[in-house]
C-alpha cells in the first residue's frame, strides 16, 4: 500500500488540512494519508501547543468515517524533538512492505534544507508538495517530488487559535465534532 504521511502540529486540524489530503488521493497514486501529529516540531515554538493525544483526539473526530484517512501517534513514542528522518526509519523498519511519500506544503519544502539529515530524506523518500500562497518551489534538490495545486483556503491554525482567543466564531474552519469538542473544553482560551 502507498500511505502518504501528512506530518503537522495540527493545532487544531482544519478543513484546510482536510482538502488538501483529500486532493492528494484525489490526484496521485497514493491510497491512504496518516496524519502524524507531531508532538514538537524542531522548528516551531511549542508554547502554544496543545496536548499531542488531544490534538491527536481532534484528527480523529475530523477524520471519522474516511477509511482513506488516519491519525497517527507514531512519534508520540520517539525521542523528541521529531525529526522526520527517524520518523521515517522508524516506519521503514515497523511495515516493510508499505510505501511513504511525505505530504508538504511548499513552505515547508521550502525549507527543508533546515531538516536533520535532509540529504539522506531527499535521497531516499518521495515527496508530494502542494502549493502554498508566496512559496515558490525554485529548488527540488533533486528530490522525486510531485507538485500539486488543490484548492487552498486562506484559514490557518494560527487564525484559529486567534479567533478562540478573541471570543469569536470558528464555525465552518473544521468539521462540527472538532469545533464542539474544543468549545466544550475550551481549548485556546488561554
């Protein structure tokens, strides 16, 4: 089977995430997306991160239903930070016979140059890259890379956690059950 693995904070998920993935079974080979909640990402700041098994419970509630789609806790067990490189190792040696293509935006291929062992990530793993607003790819460095266009919303998790900050609606940014669960446990609002 050929799984693409979405890595992200996911904090939260929304339905941006959402159709990307959905864009990528749409137009590549690849059968199922694992969306691997990253519990901290070396190149973010992780103060304002949710617990990773409540982010992770979020990916859950968007994704329920979709059997093409799955939340993956597979770095929740890993030294951290997560490094993509022994994320991917890792999941070489636990499911031999299936095939991982890394599913990024073009900001993050913009810099993965900034990534632990990014040669030998480049080297050896395939990669769908989907076009964000202002980051142009320039540079494959010689990557096998497949460039994608679905169609983006300009909403982010950022925005997201703004608008509970500010006491406003997140209504319509992600599914139903993610929206309720967060306002139920009033997620963000510190």
């Amino acid at each position: 089977m050929h799984i693409g693995l979405y890595f992200g904070s996911f904090n939260p998920i929304h339905i941006g995430h959402l159709i990307v993935a959905n864009h990528v079974i749409e137009y590549t080979d690849i059968n199922k997306i694992w969306f691997v909640v990253s519990p901290h990402n070396p190149l973010k700041d992780s103060h304002s991160l949710l617990n990773e098994y409540d982010r992770l419970h979020l990916v859950n509630l968007a994704i329920e239903g979709n059997t093409k789609f799955r939340g993956s806790n597979i770095e929740f067990s890993l030294p951290k930070p997560s490094y993509t490189i022994n994320t991917l190792t890792y999941l070489i040696e636990k499911f031999p016979l299936e095939k991982f293509t890394v599913v990024m935006g073009a900001d993050s291929f913009q810099n993965i140059h900034r990534w632990k062992n990014y040669e030998q990530l480049l080297d050896s793993f395939s990669f769908v890259v989907y076009k964000r607003p202002g980051f142009e790819i320039k540079e494959t460095y010689g990557a096998n890379i497949i460039v994608l266009d679905p169609p983006l919303l300009q909403i982010s998790s950022t925005y997201i956690r703004k608008q509970i900050k500010e006491k406003k609606s997140i209504k319509y940014l992600m599914p139903e059950a993610v929206e309720n669960y967060i306002i139920t446990n009033k997620y963000y609002t510190k």
